[in-house]
C-alpha cells in the first residue's frame, strides 16, 4: 500500500474558547487555505467557528 504524500494532520481550534479539539486530516494539494468549519463545541456547549491549526506531537 503507496504512502499518500499530500494527507497532512491538523487539529481544530476553537475561536471561541481555545480548545484544541477533533485531529482530522487534510489533502494539501486539494485544500492549499486553512480549514474553517462550524462545529459543536463540547466545552462551549455550542456551535463554534474552529479554525486549523497544527497538531502538536
């Protein structure tokens, strides 16, 4: 089975608290922008904007 060189890992920040939450993957030749999507938040209890940001190892 071929490594797929353009998968990276991100995680997902919450704009409104700050929590570092849902490592997901991206295809970087697909999506080149930072990620943004709205998803619920289970520190905020709501639906925020989270952000991309890299994932810590």
């Amino acid at each position: 089975m071929a490594k797929n060189e353009n998968r990276q890992f991100v995680g997902l920040k919450c704009s409104r608290c700050g929590k570092l939450i849902r490592p997901t993957s991206k295809n970087k030749r697909n999506t080149p922008d930072k990620l943004e999507m709205k998803k619920y938040c289970p520190n905020c209890r709501q639906n925020t904007v989270f952000k991309e940001t890299k994932l810590g190892k």
